[in-house]
C-alpha cells in the first residue's frame, strides 16, 4: 500500500465562464496550472498521479486542442504527458477536457514542479473555465 507524501491543487478558474482569456497564438502552449509536490519524507518507488480539467470556447472552425503537462516550469521540460483532442464546426458550447497523467519514478528532488499547458491550432480560441490541475505523490 502506498504512503501519501503530498497533494497540491492549482485552482485558476472555478466556474464555467468565468473568464475569458484568448490564446493569441496558434500552437503556442499557453500555461493553465502548476504544481509543486514536496517530497520530504519519500520512500522507494515514487509516482506521482496528476489530473486536470480546462475548457475552452472554440471560433467556427476544426480546432484541435492539446494538453501538455510537464515535469519542470518549461513547456520544453520533461514531458509527462500530452494529448490532442479535435472539435468540428457544429460545436457552439464551451468544450471541456479533462485528463488524468502519471508520472513513475521521478527523481526525487525536494520539489517536484509540475505545470500543465494548453494550445490550439486556430486563432479565436478562449480559454473560459473552469480550469484546475491537481497532483500527488505516493510512496512505498
């Protein structure tokens, strides 16, 4: 049975629609969340279980939409997961996407950052709410 070492939570947006932030870049991540997870106290084999939910107000156009999260504060840090996912023309309300990622054996380092981004591949995409990214790390 696994040992909780500890959990964060980066709540930035709580309801739908309220805010309203456009990505003004196509395919540019655009940071959503961010974690630090102390590690004091650690054991063997660490993983750290992570999850997150961001949705957006897309224009009228194929969008796709990609989550990344990675270990660091960089969107060029060391990916712990990424994933795309397409909306069509007919979609006019707010899409949300949630997702669940899993980090095994990181180095324990006494922080472990996390950040979560979000990007599109068309212009006119919003960022509306809610928006939330949560970890924590569990030892042997």
């Amino acid at each position: 049975m696994g040992k909780l070492i500890d959990a964060r939570t980066s709540q930035n947006a709580s309801y739908a629609n309220s805010i309203a932030v456009p990505i003004l870049v196509i395919n540019a991540p655009v940071l959503f969340g961010q974690i630090g997870l102390n590690t004091e106290g650690a054991g063997a084999n660490p993983r750290v279980s992570l999850q997150g939910t961001m949705s957006v107000q897309l224009p009228l156009a194929l969008a796709g939409i990609t989550i990344t999260v990675v270990r660091g504060t960089l969107p060029t840090d060391h990916l712990v997961y990424t994933a795309t996912a397409t909306f069509d023309l007919s979609l006019l309300a707010p899409q949300v996407i949630a997702f669940t990622a899993d980090d095994y054996n990181p180095p324990l380092t006494p922080l472990l950052t996390y950040t979560a981004f979000v990007s599109s591949n068309v212009l006119l995409t919003v960022r509306v709410g809610p928006e939330n990214f949560s970890g924590m790390l569990v030892t042997d």
